[in-house]
C-alpha cells in the first residue's frame, strides 16, 4: 500500500474546481509514492455544490477511469489537510490504494454482501432517516469489530451521498447513478486494512464520574445514592436561591454518560482527566427541584457513570491535540514519523505511517471553535504532518455504533515505507 493521493479546491463553478483537483491528483500519481491505478475514492463536496452532484460524480469518474468505487457525501464545510471550506463551493478528493478484496462499497441499493468479511466500515448517513441508531447497531454487529467511523451529511440544500460499487446493485434496482439521500452508505473494510481512531470530546470534566443509582428515562434521580440536582448543585458551585447565575452556569455545563462498566477500561473520566472513546457528551435540557432530578438529552442508564464537563476552545485544542499524539504514538512509540507528499524520512523504513486520513468533524466546532480559519486542520497537521487528508464537518459524528454531537472523529490508515 502506497500514500494516498489527494486534493483539493474551490472555485464558484464545479467543472474548473474538478479541473484543478484533477491536476493536483495527476501530479500526485507521477510519483513512486503514490499509486497509479487506484480504484477507491473518497468525495466530498460543499452543499453550494450539492445540486451539481450528479454532474461532479460523473466527470470525475470520467477523467479518473482507474477507479471504479466511490464514496462520500456534502457538508456545509469540507475539511482537507491544513485548511477548511465554510461557506464557498469546494471540493476534495483522496484516492486510497487498497486490494480490491479488502473494501466494498455499500448503500441502500448496493447493500454490503454476505460473502465480505467487515472489519470496520465508514458510514456517511443522512440524519433524517429512520431508526438511525438501529441502523447503526446493525451495522456495526455486521462488522468483526463493531468499529463504524463517519458522520451525518450536512446541507442547507439536498442531503446527498456518493456511492458507486464496481460489483453492481441488487437485482431489479437498474443501474446506479452513484448520488443518493437518505439511508447510509460508505465503505467497509477487510481485515488486511490497517487503521487507527480516535474521537476527541472537546470538552474537559469538572467534577468525578458519579455512578447513576436511580433514573426514569432521560431524567437522572440519583447519583451514587444521593438527589441528583444536589449534586449537580454541589459540583457546578451553584445555588438554587440565586437562579440567573444557577441558570447560567446551567446552561454552560453538559454531562459525559458512559454505559455500565464492562471492563477495566470503562470509567467516564480516566486517569489522564479525560473522557474516552465510549463517552457520550449529551446536554441538560431541564432540572427538577421536585423530585431532585437533572434531565438529559438522552437516556439515562442506572449502573452508567455520569460527570459534569464543560465545552471551551482551550478543551477543544488540548483534547484534539491528545488524540493526534495518540495516534503517533500507537504508529511509533520510539519515534515519530510522518511521510510526506515529496517523501518519507529514511528511518521509516519497515516502519508503520500514515498513508491517508480522514476527519469528520461537528458543523458547530470548525476553525472559530479553535480560535480562526482552519485553526482545527492546523492542528492536527502540526500534530500529524503534512499528511493526506479529507474529511467534512457533519450535523452528527460516528464511532463505534454511536451518534456523537460537538466531537471530531481522526481516523488514519497506516502502511509500511
């Protein structure tokens, strides 16, 4: 497996956007680095482009007759190495050089069959279907890991997906055009596909995980045995006798739930102060003085472990920063090592990189959640290097078979150089 090669651009019409990505990606596929007959492509457009779908989709197949599968879907950003599109028609595309035996693509009319072992699967899904979190699970399970990894598409427009599979569609449904809405669709991948993920919350907790002792529902009646609201009350520094200012820091506070323990490996908040993978950041939609209860945007699990957080650019920075050291070191604990588009340092050799990632990341964090234009792209390039990347900013994230808000979700794929 070679690094991926992959591009990007903006311009008001689609056909010179195409035209300048396909030079990028041409120039790319010249070098020994990259491969050049790659058949997997990943596509993802801005909704001021969304109308224009079937079009791009079409040319691009065209002009790149190698590639025989595609996947993707809209944003109303789109994210590539070191910069973010907001607000202005772009594009990117990354061709990933995979055996054609570890990858297929799948959507409603070309579901993913039997005969394919999952190992993980990207998913991009429109968060207006039905049973969305039912769907999710059961894609999932369809997996040996129960690792999913995507995101809702995002659009002020149509809610379009890209996928186009070289093994057809199922019987009766003629032939695919490649542009979807609603369902899921994406990409799943063998066994022999190595890759890394990780989500970053963006938020850091203020108080300790407290275990959930008696819920209804949504609504959290106790925390390790006492009224919730007491200790939300106690935790936050807050008082009911005061309640603009009670309210307020109200407001400002969200709550990290983690399912009941099942391993070692479970607590809400770990060690290092942050929440992990299997945290879910919900907010508190409403408070009960009655009956000493805090209600969530989300069910509430009795055994499951509960803490308060709070969302900031600083969280956000620190905790994006975290996952992407992570990453670096599961590739190499001794050193660290980054290829680049004009090569790789010599010391890679037999060395595992990066040879492509994707990043799909909350319509509501973006660059001004970190502080400027493409501030959250810079970041994870100074963490990871100039490495290739695509990736869009969605109306939810996805990872293991969960629905997240407000997170970033950085996968990589991983090669020997």
């Amino acid at each position: 497996m070679t690094v991926f090669s992959y591009a990007h651009a903006t311009h008001p019409q689609w056909a010179m956007a195409c035209t300048l990505v396909l030079a990028q990606l041409r120039g790319q596929m010249s070098s020994s680095l990259h491969a050049v007959t790659p058949t997997l492509a990943l596509l993802y457009i801005t909704d001021h482009y969304a109308d224009q779908a079937q079009d791009i989709l079409d040319h691009l197949s065209a002009e790149l007759p190698s590639v025989t599968d595609w996947s993707g879907t809209v944003g109303v950003g789109i994210a590539a190495n070191n910069v973010e599109y907001f607000d202005e028609p772009a594009l990117a595309v990354m061709l990933l050089d995979l055996p054609s035996d570890q990858y297929r693509v799948f959507s409603g009319v070309s579901p993913l069959g039997l005969g394919f072992e999952a190992h993980t699967a990207l998913v991009h899904a429109d968060g207006e279907t039905a049973d969305l979190s039912e769907l999710l699970a059961e894609m999932a399970a369809r997996t040996d890991t129960g690792y999913l990894f995507g995101g809702l598409c995002s659009s002020r427009s149509r809610n379009v997906q890209f996928a186009l599979a070289a093994d057809g569609t199922v019987s009766g449904q003629g032939r695919a055009s490649g542009v979807f809405s609603g369902g899921l669709s994406g990409v799943a991948f063998g066994p022999d596909v190595a890759l890394i993920s990780r989500v970053t919350q963006g938020c850091k907790p203020i108080s300790p995980a407290h275990v959930i002792t008696e819920s209804k529902t949504n609504v959290v009646l106790q925390l390790d045995g006492e009224p919730a609201l007491d200790v939300l009350l106690r935790d936050l520094d807050i008082s009911l006798d005061e309640p603009q200012q009670a309210l307020q820091t109200v407001r400002n506070t969200l709550v990290g739930l983690a399912r009941p323990p099942t391993g070692s490996d479970s607590a809400a908040v770990r060690k290092t102060g942050n929440f992990g993978n299997d945290v879910l950041v919900r907010h508190i939609i409403g408070l009960d003085p009655g009956h000493g209860g805090v209600a969530l945007s989300e069910y509430a699990h009795v055994g499951g472990q509960l803490a308060f957080c709070q969302r900031n650019m600083q969280a956000a920075r620190a905790d994006l920063t975290r996952i992407c050291a992570e990453i670096r070191e599961e590739l190499s604990p001794e050193e660290e090592l980054a290829p680049t588009l004009g090569g790789a340092p010599a010391s890679a050799c037999g060395q595992r990189v990066i040879a492509g990632a994707i990043y799909v990341s909350c319509t509501g964090r973006g660059g001004p959640h970190f502080g400027g234009p493409s501030a959250e792209m810079q970041i994870v390039r100074r963490a990871l290097g100039d490495v290739p990347l695509v990736g869009f900013f969605g109306n939810g994230e996805i990872a293991h078979e969960h629905l997240y808000g407000f997170t970033g979700v950085l996968t990589v794929f991983t090669t020997e150089l």
